[in-house]
C-alpha cells in the first residue's frame, strides 16, 4: 500500500457534510423502528472508512457494515470501541479469539462456523473468552445473488437445530442481498422478495434484525414487512445507484449531494508545435500549436487508462485528456495558456460545471462504485466539515 503523497497538489475532498445531509435524508424515509446502518466496507468507498463512519454515526446511523476482520478493527481501534460493527463477508473461524476481544459481529453461511471456532478457542487455550463475550452473528440467506447464505427452508431448519448446541453464540440477526435492485431485469427482485419471505419465516421471532436493504432496495421498493436495517451505501456518498444522467434524477435522488472531490493543478505548461507527438505510445499528435499541460495524477491514484476519454474542468472550461494516461501523470489541452498552479477538477464542480461520478462512470462504462473504490491510498484525502 501507498502511503498518501502529501507534497503533491493531487487531493480527495471529502465533504462530511454531504454525508450527514445525506444519511439524514435517508432517515427523513424511514419508520422510527428501522435503523440506518452506514456502508464503510473499502475504506468508506474510498472516502475514508473512520471519519465517514464518525459523521455517519452523528447524523444518525446506528451500526457500521465492512466487509472484512481487518477493516471492523480498523474502526474499533480508532475511536469507535461501541457501536455494532457487522462484517458482511464470511471471516475465518480460527480468528475468533480477534472476533470477541473486538465485539465484532459476523455473517456465517452455516454453523460449521462455531464448531470450527470453539476447536480453535479449545486448541489454543482460551475457552475461558466465552465466559467474557458472547459472539453475535447474522445469518447469510441466499435469496437469488449466489453468492453467500443458506438457499432453502431445509438448510435453515437445520441450521436452526445445529446453532441450538452453540450457547455461547448470540443470534442477532439475519439477512439477504439483491442482484438487481441496482440496475437489471425488475420482476427479479419480486422473485427474490418471495424466496426471502419464504426463508425469514423459518427464522425465530427471537431473532430481532431481519434486514434486506441496500440504498436501492431502502429507497425505491417499499416492500412489507419492511427491512429492519437500511444498509446504506452509495446513497451516503450522494450517488445515484443506478448512476443515471443527472437530468433524469427523480426528485428524491436529486437531493443526494455527493461526498468526495477529486482534484489536482497544473504542475507544467508549455506551446507545443503543430505536428509533435504526446506521451507513451504517441497516440496524439498536436494539429495546431496547442498549449498543453502537465497534471500530477495518474493510474497508480486509481485514474485509469481507460479515463482518457473524461475530460478535465479548468477555470470553469471542460479540457480533454490527450495521449495515454501515465502512472503518475497526465497531459491535458487547455484553451489558452494558464499559470502553474491551476486548480485541475476531475472529479466535482468548477463554476457552472460538473463532473459528476455518475456521468463519469456512464463515459468509461463503468459503476461510480468502483471509480470512487480505485482511488488510491497515494491520493491524500482531506475532510471538510462544519
Ligand atoms: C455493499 C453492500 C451494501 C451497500 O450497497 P449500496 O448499493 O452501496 O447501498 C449493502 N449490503 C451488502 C450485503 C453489501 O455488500
């Protein structure tokens, strides 16, 4: 990993202010008894899992969601010692020790987990933990992802008998994920709503947290009864899930104002002759005397190849990208010679313009998820807050 490059002009910008502005909107949707629980699996979609988690819980948000061990600890030792942690993905039963010392809540997909772990408390010696700590679980359904969770009424049923041995375990809850809410074909989601209903009802009542919604799902389908949880995501960082064209917003997404900034400077300018050749490969070739500059960004800060079709915003004038993208910089037109030391907007508004992740993502075909998730740890990010 990178550590982040401070004496560069190269930033993220995030605003902790959307954040809270947008967890509350969400809120403004929700019934008093579902709780938000804020998305900062890969470091808060690359806009920095601790202070986002931090400006999620003050608006509102009562748990946090990561996908990993590493991540769940991340937060816990830096300042969130109590809130619920739940790691969506599955963890390794010879972790438990890790797992109770830190209150981390996991998701199993079946309950070879606990029998795996208590093994492993017994071999090591530590069997006295659970004296201490209970650990708290959700169960994993597969309602139509394929990709983790238990699949029918049967498996469930047993899991039922199996997790009975385990007193030391605390089930908390249970929960699915859904393929298309986010874009794909609709009646899917009907279709995954009914396996879910037909799952959950084998779930005990003692089970307090039965939750299914992503930002999509918390958002668009008010499906009854309602999920318990909105694990909210994208919608925190002010995005749009589907990415649709600004233009097309419906009133409620309109208002998500997103998070994080992407910018840099001119570091170099010069008057390139006509006829002259630009960066790796010599794909462009300048057809007039062109002014050209020279940005400090690159694909090793997640601003890939592939982004050389996204133009650029300069003193309010949208620049395009010429020759291929370099490791570490890039080469941009701009209409006029400008100063070193130009604020370069990638990713955000200059003046009447903007380059909104979504549209960004519509041009390099691709999801706002992982342009923000790309950025990378080089890139400094820096927080604004009232
Ligand atoms: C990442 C994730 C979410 C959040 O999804 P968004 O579309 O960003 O709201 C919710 N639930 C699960 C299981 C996830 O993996």
């Amino acid at each position: 990993m990178f550590e982040p490059s401070e004496h560069r002009p190269t930033e993220a910008i995030v605003d902790l202010n959307a954040i809270q502005h947008n967890v509350r909107l969400m809120l403004d949707q929700l019934t008093p008894e579902q709780k938000l629980y804020a998305t900062v699996k890969a470091n808060a979609y690359g806009h920095g899992a601790v202070p986002v988690a931090k400006a999620a819980l003050e608006a509102g948000a009562k748990g946090l969601l990561v996908a990993t061990v590493d991540e769940a600890i991340e937060l816990r030792t830096n300042g969130l010692s109590q809130v619920p942690i739940l790691v969506l993905g599955l963890t390794d039963p010879l972790g438990i020790a890790e797992l109770l010392h830190y209150n981390i809540t996991i998701t199993v997909s079946d309950s070879d987990f606990f029998r795996l772990a208590y093994q492993q408390l017994e071999a090591t010696n530590q069997l006295s933990l659970l004296d201490l700590y209970h650990l708290k679980f959700h169960l994993a359904l597969d309602t139509g992802m394929g990709r983790i969770g238990l699949r029918t009424v049967a498996e469930v049923e047993q899991f039922i008998e199996d997790v009975s041995a385990f007193k030391w375990v605390e089930w908390e809850g249970a929960f699915t994920h859904f393929a298309t809410a986010g874009g794909g074909p609709q009646d899917y989601i009907e279709y995954q709503f009914e396996q879910w209903q037909q799952l959950i009802a084998v779930v005990p009542d003692t089970v307090p947290l039965k939750h299914f919604a992503n930002t999509a799902m918390g958002m668009w389908h008010p499906y009854e009864p309602k999920s318990d949880i909105i694990r909210f995501g994208i919608g925190m960082y002010g995005i749009d899930p589907l990415d649709r064209p600004l233009a097309e917003l419906p009133e409620f997404e309109r208002q998500l104002q997103p998070a994080l900034q992407l910018i840099s400077e001119i570091i170099y300018t010069k008057k390139v002759p006509k006829g002259h050749s630009i960066s790796y490969g010599a794909t462009y070739t300048t057809t007039t005397d062109e002014w050209i500059a020279t940005v400090p960004i690159g694909y090793a800060d997640g601003w890939l190849r592939r982004y050389s079709v996204i133009e650029v915003l300069v003193g309010g004038v949208a620049c395009p990208i010429v020759g291929t993208i370099n490791m570490d910089q890039m080469m941009i037109r701009l209409p006029e010679a400008l100063p070193i030391g130009t604020p370069v907007t990638l990713i955000g508004k200059d003046g009447h313009l903007e380059n909104h992740a979504s549209e960004l993502a519509q041009k390099v075909d691709t999801i706002s998820y992982e342009i923000f998730c790309g950025i990378s740890n080089r890139v400094p990010r820096i927080y604004l807050k009232d």
